[in-house]
C-alpha cells in the first residue's frame, strides 16, 4: 500500500479541525448528546438483531459507549471490546463479561487485558460500533492515522459497520485512500 503525501495531509488537517470543534462541546453536552445517539442505536433493528457486537470504549472527546455495553449484556449479547496489538499493527476483540478491568493502552485508550480464550475472529462478529473523528454520509470515516480500525474492519466484511458521531463530527466528504474501509451507517446527535 502507497501512501499520499497530499492525502495524509489533507486528512490531518481535517483531523486537527475536528478535534478543534469537538474541544468546543462542553462535557454536559456531550454527555446529552451521547445518551441520544445510544438511544438510536440501541433500538436500531441491526444492533436489535445481533448476537455478537464489538463496541468501542470513549477516548476523549468520543461518543461515550458504557453505557452501550451494559446494554448489550443486558440484551443477551456477546460483547467485545477491540485491543490494539501495536507490534503487529491490529486489533483484538477480546470479549467481555461483566466489569472486567480496563488499562490504558499506550495511546491512553481503555481496553480490555489480553486473553487468547476470549480472543474472536472480525469475521464472527455481527455488529461493529466503529470509532471516528470525523464521517460523511457515504461511509468515509477518518480516524486516528494509524490504520488499526481499517484493518480489522477490512477482515470484518460480513459485520454491519456502524459509527457514533457528534454533529460537527459529519463532514461533506472525507477524504479516502484506497485502503480506507466504508462503514454502513452513521448515528449522529
């Protein structure tokens, strides 16, 4: 895969934009605005349906999500929350049972520890609740930079794809390489 220099660019100062806009959501609107795009999603007929959902823990300014996973359990459903392998340059979903305890990994994202017994292949999973700066309304969604989300999802090609997004998080178009993976769906509030 060849990269862009202009395309890396042009993401980043996208980036750098969104994160501008999001430093600007106050936390109690965040918070409120989370609840309704959780509300959405949890009566949403694919996440009704599935038996199986990775979800992704907030970093940030993100969509907050725990309270996504206590309803998922509640629902019966497999839970998984995605780890990054940085030697290997993936993620694991890794499932979840209850209040499992969660350590920063070295971005400071939240995760699960590793455990090769509740390890699960992208490919067995129904659902996926995809992190994302920023999104537009053709699937194009912009991430951190580093490729983990892409890659994993690239192996995920069966599982609806959904992403959590704040308002000023949409965009006209995102800008895409072609290793760049679509996503199904975005739920905004």
């Amino acid at each position: 895969m060849r990269r862009s220099p202009v395309l890396d660019e042009r993401k980043q100062l996208l980036r750098n934009k969104l994160r501008e806009k999001l430093r600007r959501l106050s936390s109690a609107e965040r918070a409120r605005r989370s609840q309704m795009i959780l509300e959405k999603l949890s009566s949403h007929p694919r996440f009704l349906e599935a038996r199986s959902v990775l979800i992704y823990v907030a970093f940030q300014a993100e969509v907050e999500t725990r309270p996504l996973l206590e309803e998922a359990r509640r629902c019966g459903k497999r839970v998984f929350l995605p780890r990054i392998d940085s030697k290997r340059g993936l993620i694991q979903a890794i499932e979840v049972e209850g209040r499992e305890e969660l350590e920063p990994n070295e971005y400071g994202v939240l995760e699960p520890p590793f455990d090769s017994t509740r390890l699960e292949k992208p490919r067995n999973l129904d659902l996926i609740v995809v992190p994302g700066l920023g999104f537009d309304r053709r699937g194009g969604r912009l991430g951190r930079g580093k490729g983990y989300f892409d890659r994993f999802l690239r192996e995920a090609k069966q599982a609806y794809k959904i992403g959590l997004a704040f308002d000023c998080q949409m965009v006209e178009k995102i800008p895409r390489a072609s290793h760049d993976v679509k996503i199904h769906e975005v739920l905004t509030g």
